[in-house]
C-alpha cells in the first residue's frame, strides 16, 4: 500500500510503497476513502523536521531535556546512538481521515464494526495519510448515512474545535471571540453559533474572515487593519469577551497576550491551539482571568488505556469522551447544522498528494481545507499473518508464493528477510523498535551466519 511518510532528520515526504497494517486485536482495518490535512499542525512539522539540530532544539526545549535525563541515567554514547536512530526514521502524517472497515472488528463492542461498516477515524500513528489504516476501536466512529466520506474526513478536527468549545461552556447569548480562523476556528464558529452565542472572528487573512461571516459569524476583524480592543468593546457593548478561544497555530505569544486585553473581568480564555503561552501576569491578574489549556479531541487522549486498551470511560461519568466528540461532530454534519463542504478549498488524488503540500509549504494560493481522495479500487497486497509452529523446515501458514520468492511482508514494525535455510540460522523481528535497531540487529548483521 501507498502510505505519505517524512523524513524527521531532513523534512522530506515521501510517498512509499509499504505493507498494510494488519488487523490486530482489539483494532479495525480500514481502507481509506478520504482524508484531511490539517495544515496547520502538519505544516508545523514539516518545518520543524527542516530545522538544523541546533534548530530543532531551539524549537522543541521539552525534547532537549529528555535527552538531557536519559543522557545521564544510560550515558552520552549510548544517548547519541538512540537519538540518532530516531531521527533516521520516518514519520507517518495524519491524523483525521474516513473509509470502509475491511477486517478486524468486533461485534460485542459497544459500537459495532464489521466488515462493510463506514466509519471516521482518528489518532496520529492510526488515522495516517495512508491506503490502508488499522485504527482501535475507541478512535472510530461511525458515519450516519447522509453524511459523505470526505465530510467525514473532518471529524477529527472538528472534534478538536468541540472540546475547546466544551471547555468554555458558554451560554445562550453570550459574546464569544474567536483567535485565528483556520481550519479549527471555522468550525469553532460554527459550533458556537448552533449553540446561540454571539461570534466575533479575528485573523490577518481577510479571505478567512469573509469565509467566516458567510458560515455564520457576527463580524470579523484584521488584525492588520483595525484595533482589536476597541471593536471588540463596541461588539460587547462596552463589556469585553466572555470567552476569547484561540485556535490559531502560532510560536507567537501575540494570541495570547490580545486575549487577556480582549476578554472582561473574571472572564475566560481557552487555549486550543498551538501557541506562545508565556501569560502576562499583569492582565490575567487584575481581570483573574481563568485560563484552561484544551487537550485535543477530548477525555481519552493520551490514556493508552482507553485508546488502545479500548477501556471506555463511564458514561455518567465522562459524558463526552474523544470517542462521543467524533459522533457528536457526525451527527451535527447529519443534521446540517455543522457546514464541512464550505471549508474544502482543494481536493488531491493521493498519488499527488506531495503536490498538496508543496502549495503549503510555498503558500501558492489561498487554502483552508484539502481533502486527499484515494483509489478506493486499487488491489492491496494481503498481510501474511506468520504464525511459526515448528523449527523442522515446514511452515504450513505460508503461501507458496511466499516460499517460491523467498521473501516474506508481513504487518507494520515488522521484519522477515528470507525463509529458513538449513546452512543459516534465520531470524526476524516483529516489531524492530529502538532497542533491536539498536542493539541486536547490528550484531546479528555481523554474523555470516545469521540471515
């Protein structure tokens, strides 16, 4: 299968021909029908893998400190190697796409996923710019009948807009700003506004803010052109801003310093995108202005209990988990209350889709949402699933395709080079991570006995 991968040492994308992930417990496989870029976060990426070292570690200060700590618990030698190793492999992109369950699945889950079932999917490292993808279950949602592949596509974005929403908790009527209107900050607007607030959208492209009032939004404000402060009193009244989100995906610390000149006395700001968050005390303190960081899709991520363990959390008691977001967005497309098709600027058949970021990166056009459409038709080579029963020479499971070519694919972190010979001894990896790379297959390597 065809998967779009980068380089984390040079930044480059590559789109490879690779084996499909298998279809492993507790998980679904997925043939890909849509997916969407999320320009701003993968744009991140790209130009953080582009940086220099000294770069990256200007850029990524948390990272610095983890080699600081492991350098000193296993030493600077063998540190280096693993930091190496990392940064010669690739990075598989995105994170938020759609298609149609081709194995796995389980009927005794709460959500049924069988063969044939259209669902959207979520998770870096799941939801990938890929052919096929094997997601687990908590990260799939299914699609309702009116609602399209590509507008699937969006629900893992737009569920990253929901939970910052949900964090603000705004009521009926309530004057809410929006910082950065993007591709989060669109849907922001929207979810806001089908929850009867009163929306004010501020950007520096003006081409965003017109799409904006057309889905929905009050009014709209350059930053280059206008002054924030002042427009936003006349829109409040006087008042300022119940709630300021900020979706905007900046290193600045300019989102966050506006939001504490533009949101009133013990009012609330919601941080939802990536940005500068060296707060100034000044403001925040004299209004006590509340400050909640947003974590992505929801209650669940980053708990590997819940996303790939599959343990949900209770419903009385986490109401809205990554999982509820997903089919909340779904169901909010069904029922047109959530405009996605008005957000699609451009559409990439897979096989071009280093084209797509290439407009990125050079900012050729205007752009908001890219959809990567896939051949759904093509054949995909089918994952050997290797099970050894015996050392005698016979390995029943394998196809004799397989024994004639004498190579062997088999699912993702996965390594078999050749079958057995009797003069050699054979071994193969399954899952190659960091330490085998590191410190069993360059001995094994050595070994003019070993294949």
């Amino acid at each position: 299968m065809l998967q779009l991968l980068q380089n984390i040492k040079t930044g480059e994308l590559k789109l490879e021909e690779v084996p499909p992930p298998s279809a492993e417990s507790g998980m679904v496989q997925v043939k890909t029908h849509a997916s969407l870029i999320s320009a701003g976060t993968e744009k991140m990426l790209i130009e953080l893998a582009q940086k220099s070292l000294v770069g990256k570690a200007q850029a990524r200060p948390d990272l610095v400190k983890q080699v600081l700590n492991k350098a000193k618990k296993e030493g600077w030698h063998n540190t280096l190697r693993n930091v190496q190793s990392k940064m010669e492999k690739t990075l598989p992109l995105g994170y938020s796409a759609s298609g149609l369950v081709v194995g796995g699945g389980d009927t005794s889950t709460s959500l049924s996923m069988t063969t044939g079932t259209r669902i959207a999917i979520a998770g870096a490292g799941y939801a990938n710019h890929a052919e096929i993808n094997s997601v687990p279950y908590n990260l799939c949602a299914i699609i309702p009948e009116n609602v399209s592949f590509e507008e699937a596509a969006y629900t893992t974005v737009a569920s990253i807009a929901l939970q910052g929403v949900r964090l603000a908790k705004p009521e009926l009527g309530e004057n809410v700003v929006v910082s950065g209107l993007g591709l989060i900050g669109l849907i922001t607007v929207q979810l806001l506004k089908a929850n009867g607030c009163r929306v004010m959208g501020i950007d520096y492209d003006q081409n965003k803010i017109n799409l904006g009032l057309k889905l929905g939004m009050d009014e709209g404000i350059n930053l280059a052109d206008n002054d924030v402060v002042k427009r936003v009193e006349m829109f409040t009244k006087g008042r300022l801003a119940d709630h300021t989100i900020i979706t905007a995906a900046t290193s600045s610390n300019q989102p966050i310093e506006l939001a504490g000149e533009i949101t009133r006395r013990k009012g609330q700001v919601v941080a939802v995108g990536a940005v500068g968050l060296n707060i100034p005390r000044d403001v925040y303190y004299k209004k006590e202005i509340e400050l909640k960081i947003s974590m992505s899709y929801g209650p669940g991520r980053y708990d590997i209990t819940y996303e790939e363990g599959g343990i949900d959390y209770p419903y009385d008691y986490v109401r809205w988990t990554e999982q509820r977001n997903m089919q909340a967005v779904l169901d909010l497309i069904a029922q047109k209350k959530l405009d996605v098709k008005s957000l699609t600027t451009h559409r990439f058949a897979f096989k071009d889709a280093i084209s797509a970021y290439d407009m990125i990166k050079e900012s050729k056009e205007p752009y908001v949402g890219i959809i990567l459409e896939y051949d759904v038709e093509k054949e995909q080579e089918k994952v050997i699933q290797l099970k050894i029963k015996s050392f005698d020479g016979v390995y029943p499971e394998i196809p004799r395709r397989a024994q004639d070519d004498k190579k062997l694919k088999i699912g993702r972190d996965s390594s078999v080079t050749s079958l057995p010979q009797k003069d050699k001894l054979n071994v193969g990896f399954i899952g190659a991570g960091n330490y085998a790379s590191l410190h069993l297959r360059p001995h094994l390597k050595k070994n003019n006995k070993v294949i």
